[in-house]
C-alpha cells in the first residue's frame, strides 16, 4: 500500500465533517492599513475610519476580502506545529493548488472577530499525491452571514 493509499484510508472516515475550527483573530485597523499599503488598495472604505463612519453602509471601515482570504493559514492553523503530522500522516509536503469556488458574502467591520471552520469536502489520489478539496467558512462573531466561504484545493505528496 502507498502513502497516497494510507492518507485515503485517513481521510475516509472525516469525509463531510467539520476537521477543524480555528482560533478567533481580532480584526484592527493596522491589519487593515499594512494589507491596503501592500497590495495597493487604498480605497477610503478600508483606510479611513472617519469617512468611513460617516459615508459607509457599515458605519466602520472594512477588511478587503481578501485580507481574509490571505489569513487562511493563520485561522485554519494549517502550518501551527504539528498540524501537517496529525493530518497528512506518511506525507511531506502539502501545495496550494488553488481554489475553486470563493464568496465574501459579509464585510468584516474593523475590530470584529473572525474564524474559520474547515469541513473536508472530498479527495482524490493523484499518482503518488493527494488531492483534497476544503470548504472553509470564515464565521464574523455574532454576525449570522459569514466573511468568507471558499472551497480550497491542496495537494499533499509523499
């Protein structure tokens, strides 16, 4: 039997359960700014609190969709110690293979507080690989939409 064979044998029995909830992360304005400064979207709704208070919809400035998207790792824990050992056993490398479906249905309103929840959603072998696919829902606390909802792809090898 493969290593492929051995991470299948796994993941069959969590096929359509939730694997992980992630730790609650507050949401600043600093997040917010060094995000906007680096990918150049500068846009008042995320940078200026005051207008912010004054024009927007949602009376605070808001996290661009994706800064939540760029914290999947951090709120998946996805690279936290021991996290690849317990759910790739056998494997040594895991690759971001994309995603295939990605929605913000909610803004995340500056000093909210996010989390994601990671259902396995299927797998596939590829070869020697594995193939999984993740939905992950990004909860806002207290709100009931979420920030986020994406299926992610990865690919863990050998």
């Amino acid at each position: 039997m493969s290593a492929a064979d051995d991470l299948i044998a796994f993941l069959t029995p969590k096929l359509g359960t939730e694997t992980h909830v992630g730790p609650w992360l507050a949401i600043d304005q600093a997040r917010i700014d060094s995000f906007a400064q680096v990918t150049g979207d500068v846009q008042w709704i995320h940078t200026d609190p005051e207008r912010a208070r004054r024009e927007s919809p949602y009376g605070a400035t808001i996290a661009h969709g994706f800064l939540t998207l760029s914290l999947f790792p951090f709120l998946t824990e996805a690279n936290a110690p021991g996290q690849f050992e317990r759910n790739y056993p056998g494997m040594r490398l895991r690759v971001n293979y994309g995603l295939n479906r990605l929605r913000f249905p909610a803004p995340v309103t500056c000093g909210s507080r996010i989390r994601a929840h990671t259902v396995l959603k299927e797998f596939q072998a590829l070869g020697e690989a594995v193939q999984i696919v993740y939905e992950i829902t990004v909860e806002i606390e207290g709100e009931k939409k979420p920030a986020c909802v994406a299926e992610q792809v990865v690919r863990v090898y050998p």
